[in-house]
C-alpha cells in the first residue's frame, strides 16, 4: 500500500513538473511573439537603412533597366528611410558613369514619384569640369528645380509613365500576423524568410521577400537580405544589409522642375553630348 501511494505521489510530482514546463514554454512562445510584433511593429512605424543593390532584368530591354544601366547604376548601395507613406533612397553605384556621392535621390509616396536631376546634373558637370576645365565655360550651373516628377521623367525619355513610377513599392504592408514564411532558393544560413503582403493579387503586383537574421533580430541594426521583383518594371531587385527601427517624418521635396522647362533640359543635355564630343575629339 505505502508503495502505491509513494507511486501516485512520484506520479503526481512528474504531472506537476511536465504541467509546469509547459506552461513556461506557453508563456516564453507569448513573451516571444510579444517581442516579435513589437520590433514589427517599430519597423512599421518608420525605419533607416544602408543596403547594398543589384538590378537584373526579368525580359528583353525593360525601360527603368536600361535607363540604370546607361548610367552604369545597376548595382551599387542604397540608404535612406522608410515612413508609413513614404520613402526616401539615396543611390550610390561605384562603376556609374559618374560614380559620385549620391549618385541622385529618389522620392516615393503613394502620389508620385520623384527623382532628383539636379544633383545626377551636377556629379555630370563636375566630373566633365575636373577633366576638362575648359568646358565649364560650355556648360551651365544647374539652374532649374531639383526634382523632376514620373511623368516629366517619362516624357523626356519618350517612355510610358507607368515605366518610370515606383508607387506601387509602398504598399507593402509588414504585419507580424499577415507575414507568409517562405524558403527561397538562395536562402542564406540562419535567416527567416517572409514574403509581404500589397494587398493586391494582380498578375503585376510587385512582390517582396524579406529574411532576417534570426540570432539578430533584437540587434539595433538588423542584418536583411530582400528580393524585390517588379513586374511593371521586368526587373528584380536584390538587397542586402542593415534595418534599424527609428522615428521617421519624411516630406517631399519642394524644388521642383517645372513642366516648361523640360525642354531646356533637353537642350542642356544636348549641349552636354556635344562639349563632350568637342574636347574628346580635341583631346
């Protein structure tokens, strides 16, 4: 009898124990997906990134492609800041034509698009200057607003608008609970990867697949690795590098080109080509 009862209380004991870790592991699972939607929910709310880029086209000659790859800017390092409604990207590429700092600044909000000329003007002038002093006397300071809008973009280069728009990469929607676990192909050790959500299940919607370092996912700087594909563009988008969740109030840029003067634009960039053919023949 007493070795019943010593049975049922060894029992009893190994109940309790196994009841007990179950409900640490339920409380440590809450506690873990608490932590988990709250860094969610801090990158939703505004975030900054420094992001080393690839662009591979997806067909034959895609427009937004060849305009990047004539300027020899389809790869190099993005940073900038990511906003609920917008986003800002500052775009560096080592074997651009004109390989500057920033190479030009793009703006994207659900409305528009909006890329600065002016500063991709200015790294084009200096660097004819610097090796043709001469020349500076030929081509003019920037004069004109900054920033030139998607469709002043596309009418320059005789191109659809819808080629050089990029609002549909802002409707992506990081939601802890709507994220879809993925496994790519060139997935890399020790990350989690998810494919985000637009809310839109059209045949051009764009699609992104995001994978964090899992071991340093809590870290201020998140090491990411993303594959952006565009559709409407034929081109995907590879990524790599850090995300940190801060505080962000973005505005779009004010200098702005007016629609009269893109034609002056178009002579400007005349003068350029023909200045350039000039001392290069002199030379």
């Amino acid at each position: 009898m007493a070795s019943s009862r010593k049975k049922r209380r060894g029992l009893s004991i190994a109940v309790i124990v196994v009841l007990c870790l179950l409900l640490i592991a339920v409380v440590a699972a809450a506690v873990g997906y608490s932590l988990v939607a709250r860094r969610v929910k801090a990158l939703q709310a505004g975030a900054s990134f420094t992001l080393d880029y690839e662009i591979t086209p997806t067909a034959d000659s895609p427009a937004l492609y060849g305009i990047l790859q004539q300027a020899g800017a389809t790869n190099g390092t993005v940073t900038g800041q990511y906003a609920p409604d917008a986003l800002q990207l500052s775009i560096a590429a080592k074997k651009a034509v004109i390989p500057a700092d920033p190479l030009t600044r793009v703006y994207v909000s659900s409305d528009e698009t909006l890329y600065d000329v002016g500063q991709l003007y200015r790294n084009v002038r200096t660097s004819i200057t610097d090796a043709y002093p001469l020349a500076g006397l030929l081509i003019p300071d920037w004069s004109l607003g900054s920033y030139i809008s998607q469709s002043q973009l596309a009418s320059l280069l005789g191109v659809d608008t819808e080629a050089t728009s990029l609002q549909d990469v802002t409707e992506f929607q990081l939601d802890a609970k709507g994220l879809q676990r993925v496994q790519p192909e060139s997935a890399r050790d020790g990350y989690l990867y998810f494919q985000l959500n637009t809310g839109s299940a059209g045949t051009d919607a764009p699609v992104l697949v995001v994978g964090f370092q899992k071991d340093k996912f809590f870290d201020d700087a998140i090491p990411v690795e993303l594959q952006l594909t565009i559709p409407a563009h034929d081109v995907t988008i590879r990524l790599s590098g850090t995300v940190s969740a801060r505080t962000v109030s973005l505005t779009a840029p004010t200098s702005r080109m007016k629609d009269d003067d893109i034609q002056t634009l178009v002579q400007i960039r005349e003068t350029i080509q023909s200045v350039l053919q000039f001392v290069q023949n002199a030379s």
